[in-house]
C-alpha cells in the first residue's frame, strides 16, 4: 500500500514572475517554455533541462519564501511512499519508502528506507535504511544501516560508504566527509 501527499498544486505564471521580479531573459524564456503556465515540479525540470540551474535554484528559493507556494517545497509519502522535493526542499518518507531532496535539501526515510539528498544536503534513514548524501552533506542511518556521501578527494568526486555496525559508525549519528574519513557531526 502507498500513501501519497495530498496538496493543492498552484501554478507557477508570468504574472507569479512578475511579483518576484524575474529578470527579463529568465521571463522571456518561461513564456517561451511554459506559455500557459506550469506547476513548479514541471517547471523545476524544465529549467533545469534548458540549461538553466541557477534560475531553478532561485525559483524554488522564490517559493519556498511565497506562503502561497511553500506547500509544494515540502512532501510527505508515507509506508512504502515516495517523496521527491527539489532545491532545499524536504522530503519524508514512512517505513520502507524513498525521500529524496536535491542540492541543500532535508530527505528523510524510515525503517529499512532509503533517503537521499543533493550537494550540502542532509539524509536520514533508519533502522537497516540507507543515507546518501552529495559533496559536503551529512548523512545519518540507523543500525544495520548504510551511510555514503560524496566527497572531493583532490581529483574527483568519489563517495565513500560505511556501513553502520555500531562501532566505528554509530547509529543515529550524523556524519560528514573531513579529509577523506567519517567525522561525526557535534
């Protein structure tokens, strides 16, 4: 059984562009886009697939910070559910489910979940779950789980992965890359 969030979608529009201030090209390429309009998953893609990261970034900083949009910046699923939240965005997932949040975004899953969240961002899974974290993140398992997060090395990015047995890694104890190695998070 899968629970899924239930919210209203409101759509993003040029008359929505026009109150956060949109930049002019950013406004002329929505219209060209998005003519008619589009719910910020979509038009999270869409910038994104345009080539366009930073103007994705700011759109969902715009709602995050907009009361009438800040529903969609945060989605729950429950057993066995999938959450997906973009940019600092944040999603949790029941027992058994996916979360997953982009760059700066807060994942959270629980038992035997799998939770995992982009650059700078925060994961959290819990008893037998998996924690993955991007480059500079943090990442928290519960026991019997698995924590990987990515790191530079001086070449690459690479991910190093533990897993959590208690000893060396503890359980429910977040953790960050510190020159190659897992350093709990005071």
């Amino acid at each position: 059984m899968t629970t899924e969030a239930i919210q209203t979608i409101k759509e993003i529009t040029e008359t929505t562009l026009k109150k956060w201030g949109a930049c002019e090209e950013g406004f002329d390429r929505f219209d060209e886009l998005f003519p008619k309009g589009a719910d910020l998953q979509t038009v999270s893609r869409g910038l994104i697939e345009d080539g366009h990261p930073s103007w994705n970034d700011w759109l969902w900083i715009k709602c995050k910070a907009d009361n009438d949009y800040v529903d969609q910046t945060s989605v729950t699923a429950g057993y066995s559910g999938t959450a997906t939240a973009g940019y600092s965005g944040t999603a949790t997932a029941g027992d058994r489910g996916t979360a997953a949040a982009g760059d700066r975004g807060t994942a959270t899953a629980g038992y035997r979940g799998t939770a995992t969240a982009g650059y700078g961002g925060t994961a959290t899974a819990g008893y037998g779950g998996t924690a993955t974290a991007g480059y500079g993140g943090t990442a928290t398992a519960g026991y019997g789980g698995v924590i990987v997060i990515e790191y530079h090395n001086g070449e690459d990015y690479v991910k190093k992965c533990a897993e959590v047995d208690g000893g060396k890694i503890k359980a429910n104890t977040p953790y960050q890359i510190v020159d190659g190695e897992f350093r709990e998070v005071v």
